[in-house]
C-alpha cells in the first residue's frame, strides 16, 4: 500500500490513516499521547510501567516472560472478573494449555466453514440497504458479532442482546482498569455488567470468548472498511485478493492496540530490566507498524496484532474471514464516509457510529 517506487503512503492512505486516528484521540486522548511521545524506544519504564512498542521486544514479553495471569488490570484479570474466576485463560499451567488448544481446535480452518453461513446470512439481509439509502456500519457489525458469538459459545438467546451485552461488559472493565482516573462505582458496574453477560451464555466459562468476539469484531470491522473507502480500494478488490487486504487493513487498524500484562518473574526485556509485579503494557500497534506510513513491514507484523506464541489470539483466522467476506459485499457498491462519530465509552478504539452510502448499485448505470 505504498506509492510504486516510493516507499511512500500515497495521498488517498494519508486521508485514510488521519480518519482512522480520530478513534484513539477521541476516546483515550491522554493515553495515546503518552504512547505517541515513547514510542521511538522499544522499551520505556514509567516507575512500575513498562511500555513495550519495539517488534522484538514485543514478541520477546509475550513468548519469554512469565506473565501473571490473573492480575488485576490484564486481559487475564478481567476474564477472571467477568466469572468470578475459572475462566478461559485464567487457568495456570496444564490446564490453561488445554483450555487453549481446545479453543485453538474450535477456531481452526472448519470454524470457519461453520461460521460463515451465519454472517453471510446477515450480509444478505443487510448490504441491499445500500440500494435505497445509507447503511450504518457498526450496527451491522454488532449482529454479525452477536450471530458469530452465539454460535461460538451455544448462546440460544437473542444475538443482539449477547452483542450489547459483551459490549457492555468490556467497557465497564476497561473503565475500571485503565489508568487515570476511575469513575465512581466502576467495579460495582464492572461487576454488574459482567453477570448479565454470563446469565446469557450455557457455560458462563465462555464469557471471554463472547467478549473478545464481540469487541473486537464491532471495532475491527467498521475502522477497515473506512479505511478501504477512503483509499479507494473497492474497485482493485476481488475474492482473490480480498483475504490479504483483510490481514493488512487489521494490521493497519490493529483493534486491540494494547495488550495489558503483569511480569510473574524477574526478566530483561531489550536490554532493560523488568521486575516481577512491574505492568506490562505492550502496545500491539506499534509492534505491527500501524503508525508508520509505509512501508508495509510483512506478515510477521500483520500477526502482531493478534498476539504471539503461546499467547497468541486462536481467533484470528475467523477475524480475517469475516473481514474479507464483509469487503466482498460491499465492493460492488463502492461505498463512501457519510459521516462518523468516535465511541469514547467502547472497550476498544473505534467507531460509534459509521454510514456508508453507496456510489453505484449493482446491476444499474452509474449517475451522469
């Protein structure tokens, strides 16, 4: 995605990337200042912080550091919270390995084959929307985040009512745990929000699974097709192509742009020394080269964004799939941006409101 020749962003990337970076100025501008002023360092300690944004460093902490599974403030944590322990990956040594590649199996190449009728049954329904008005893009990527994550964990209830509800419960734990400032009652509505997701699933176990679904598809899926609109990809996309652009457009966007962890050992991570108990915040969009403009730094990046090792996300390939099926149906439309607003109570970055409209309808002439 870069100028032929040039290793530069062409003009239509730039007014793409300064859309997409209005998600983080909106909704944690403190915060990603912060990260924007360390980042030119792989490792930055700030007292027991350690901000980690350096590739290799990156890798290094998630694949060669004990990390604490359960302290408050991580993903781990936060899953522990959500069900009142037991969770999926609050579990230490076999049974947290077992937990994982059972999940792994469940999201292998045949989860999607199971999973697509169900999203492309949604598209079906919706993309005609475009034929007659405007489509409002992150309602539609909150049915198919509630339709995926109802199949994924055998919720039977409503998916839209799973979708609000795992919304609801990642935001409430954000608000709790990131740093500045907490509003009042934030635990006892972290608390709250995480039972009325569990009342929903069979086995409340899979509340993390319904979470990390929910979440990141809502914030992934509208910031890429933005992007894709505001460069004017649609008209190079075709199913061949369609599942890499998903991968880079996720690197570019990188949903989860911060892995929160806690060291469980003493370790030496780029040459400084992090201490066990020190915070690792390891910033999953640096280490994926979302910021830089160009060049694209290869597949390895594009993985980044999903974690590493042992650590890694299991649901990345489902990630991938869903997006390039949602770039497909609306390729022929060719939509553009008419109009966006940031969520600034979202767990993740992204958007909370984003309408497309389209500029051609297939199967009529374009207007004069």
């Amino acid at each position: 995605m870069t100028a032929a020749g040039t290793g530069r962003e062409p003009a239509r990337h730039r007014g793409a990337r300064r859309r997409d970076r209005r998600v983080y100025l909106r909704s944690h501008p403190l915060l990603f200042a912060l990260l924007a002023a360390t980042r030119r360092r792989p490792v930055t300690r700030i007292g027991r912080t350690v901000l980690v944004h350096g590739a290799e460093a990156y890798r290094t902490a998630l694949t060669r550091i004990p990390l604490d599974r359960t302290a408050p403030g991580t993903t781990g944590g936060a899953a522990a919270e959500l069900t009142d322990g037991g969770v999926l990956f609050d579990q230490e040594g076999a049974d947290h390995r077992s937990s994982r590649r059972e999940l792994a199996a469940a999201m292998d190449a045949s989860a999607v084959d199971r999973l697509r009728p169900h999203w492309r049954a949604v598209l079906a329904g919706r993309l005609p929307e475009l034929a007659t008005g405007d489509l409002e893009l992150v309602a539609l990527a909150r049915e198919l985040a509630g339709v995926t994550a109802a199949e994924l964990t055998g919720a039977s209830g409503c998916p839209h009512a799973l979708a609000h509800a795992a919304a609801e419960a990642a935001g409430a734990a954000a608000r709790d745990h990131l740093p500045g400032p907490r509003p009042r009652d934030a635990a006892r509505t972290a608390a709250a929000r995480a039972a009325e997701l569990a009342a929903l699933l069979p086995d409340p176990r899979d509340a993390m699974v319904a979470v990390a679904t929910v979440n990141t598809t809502v914030a992934a899926l509208p910031r890429a097709a933005a992007w894709c609109a505001d460069a004017g990809l649609w008209p190079s996309l075709d199913a061949a192509g369609a599942p890499a652009l998903a991968a880079e457009l996720l690197r570019l966007t990188a949903p989860s742009p911060l892995l929160p962890r806690v060291a469980a050992a003493d370790a030496e991570l780029a040459g400084r020394t992090v201490r066990r108990g020190d915070r690792l915040i390891l910033v999953a969009r640096h280490a994926a080269g979302a910021h830089r403009p160009a060049p694209s730094p290869g597949p390895a990046a594009a993985q980044a964004v999903f974690g590493a090792g042992p650590h890694a996300c299991p649901g990345a390939g489902v990630a991938r799939a869903l997006l390039a099926d949602l770039l497909l149906a609306l390729a022929p439309y060719a939509p553009v941006v008419a109009g966006a607003r940031a969520d600034r109570r979202a767990a993740l970055p992204g958007w909370a409101a984003l309408t497309l409209r389209a500029t051609r309808v297939p199967g009529r002439l374009p207007p004069r």
